[in-house]
C-alpha cells in the first residue's frame, strides 16, 4: 500500500511528509483492518508533522479521523465483520487497569496510546484498530461528513463538557475551525448563546451562519460576560484574554494538544471571583459515542472542504494558513 509518512519532523512548507511504499498492515488478534475512504485533516496532525509534538514512532502516519470499511479481523474479533463501515479516532489504547481506567478516567490512563502519534493512522490506504476502540457509525451520513466528528467533533464535546456551560450559558468560543464550529452547534441545540471569538473573516460569517450571537476578533471583548469559554486555538496568548472575558464563577477550558506558552496572570483581574481554568486531555470512549448519538439527534455537521489524499501535504499547509473554514476531509485515490 501507499501511506504518507513523517520523515523528518520540521515546517510543512519545507515538505516533512513523503509518500512511501509499505506492506498492508496485519492486525492483531484483537483489531480490525480498515481500508480507509476517508480522513479528515486535524490540526493535531499538524503538529504531528511539524514536531510540536516529540515523536513516539519515527516515520509515523497521521491521521485519526478516519471512516473506512473493515478489511479483515484478527482471530480473536467476534463482534465485526467484514464490509462493516468503522470509525477510527485519535484514542486507540488504555491499559484498563490503572486507577484512571478503572474510575472512568481513561484519557488520563499513563499507558494511552494514540493513532497517528504512537501507530500509524489514516493518511494511507489502511490502517489498523484495535476493535474495542473502533466507533460503529450512523448510517445516514457520508464519510466525508463523518470524518470530521471522530476527533473535531468529539474532543469539542468534551471541552464542552470540561466547561460546565449552565443551562443557557452564555458561551465563548476563542478560535472558530474544526473542533470549534461542531461544539457550537451542540451548544446551540442544548439552549446556549454563542458568541464566537476569531481572527478569520470565513470562520466569523461561518458562526453567525450557524447561528452565533456574535462573531469578533479573537481580541475583542464579547458583547456580554460569559458563563464558560473553550479555547480551541493553539495561542497562549489569549488565555488572560478570555479569562477576562468570564463572569463571576466562569470557567474556561482548554481544548488543544498543544499550546504556545502563557503569559503571566494576574490574579484579581484574570483569577479572582472563582473563575476557573481547566485542561482538556483527550477523550474517553463514553465521550465518543455520547457525541456520535448527539450529532445525530440534532443534525450536527461539519462544513468540509475536500482534498485528494494524494495531496494531504497541501491540506496540512492550507490548515496552517487559515485557507478554509470547517473542516479539511482527505479522500482516498491511491492505488
């Protein structure tokens, strides 16, 4: 098979990604093949690429967003078969035995292992999945409008979550692509005004399309205080920013893998009045199929944009450069 593969990490200017030649993968006794239809384009993936993140496995293959059908079963599957269509996400591993597993708390299992940073993922042709971590998907979307919700869409769900937005909650958004426009809309659908917060033009007409309240400038303070806020671009920089956005008993989640470095708080202005700030650290399996059922009770979807696999290097450029809105989806044409 052909796959996309993290050579040298560095800059995607300067072209880290080479397609190679591999033997298809064999899976284990407890995992799944799947030949990959899709993969949605995931700003994980670009620090994947470009080394933000230390590498786990040299010459990985990133891409954890993936629909695709089952090509074959390891000997010990028994609950798929082959020509099942599967998702495969960014959580692919937990030891099941550590304290974190065993009270619920499986993103933070020390033993975690993640498809596209520590196997490789969905940038090729197939791809490998244990079958215990493998999502069963709704039947009436297509795989281009699935992929995105496999990692955007369920990591904006547990940011969410992390954020405690009350009934009605008045939400602030930092940073408005594919994670963030696939929250916005489950908020919406639960009762809460948005208001977007944004550097991109396309990103702001895309919210109030959706139906935010109001889209500004990254910078800008909203036009009202707010009860929680997600922070879904990778800039430390505005977490003072949205702190301050916050009402009293406010919280503000951070959603990214990665994040430039903070500056320095101040803590009657940022902090005081019980305003709360919280990582965001993966998902849980439980996470994955609450937000499936969700998106599909009230019509979650991604604005996509699609590119040949054959040119996933210029989908992660695009992604870096802000050339699109939603979310970026690779279709499988290698042969």
């Amino acid at each position: 098979m052909r796959a996309w593969s993290v050579e040298r990490p560095g800059p995607v200017e300067a072209d880290p990604l080479r397609l190679v030649e591999r033997p298809v993968p064999v899976p284990g006794a407890d995992g799944l093949l799947v030949r990959v239809r899709a993969c949605g384009v995931c700003r994980t993936d670009l620090h994947v690429t470009e080394g933000d993140l230390p590498v786990r496995r040299p010459g990985v293959t990133p891409g954890h967003e993936v629909v695709g059908v089952v090509a074959g079963l390891g000997a010990g599957v028994a609950d798929f078969t082959v020509g099942d269509r599967v998702g495969v996400a960014w959580l692919r591993h937990t030891d099941g035995e550590c304290a974190y597993c065993l009270r619920g708390a499986e993103n933070l299992c020390p033993r975690s292992e993640y498809t596209g940073w520590d196997a490789d993922g969905g940038y090729a042709q197939y791809t490998t999945v244990p079958a215990a971590f493998a999502y069963r998907l709704p039947g009436a979307l297509a795989d281009v409008a699935l992929a995105p919700l496999l990692c955007a869409g369920i990591i904006g769900y547990r940011a969410l979550r992390r954020a405690s937005l009350p009934p009605g909650g008045r939400l602030g958004l930092y940073g408005f692509g594919g994670s963030a426009h696939l929250c916005a809309q489950v908020a919406l659908a639960r009762g809460a005004r948005v208001h977007v917060l944004t550097r991109g033009a396309e990103a702001r007409r895309l919210a109030v399309e959706l139906g935010a309240a109001s889209a500004r400038d990254a910078y800008e303070p909203p036009p009202e205080p707010l009860d929680s806020a997600i922070l879904f671009a990778p800039v430390g920089d505005l977490v003072p920013v949205a702190l301050r956005a916050l009402d009293r008993g406010g919280v503000l989640a951070v959603a990214g893998i990665h994040l430039s470095d903070v500056p320095s708080l101040k803590y009657e202005r940022e902090l005081f009045y019980e305003r709360e700030l919280r990582s965001v650290t993966s998902n849980t399996r439980a996470d994955g199929r609450e937000f499936l059922a969700l998106a599909e009770r009230h019509g979650v979807h991604a604005t996509t944009h699609t590119y040949p696999l054959s040119e996933a290097p210029r989908a992660l450029r695009d992604l870096k450069a802000g050339r699109f809105d939603g979310a970026a989806v690779l279709v499988n044409d290698l042969s």
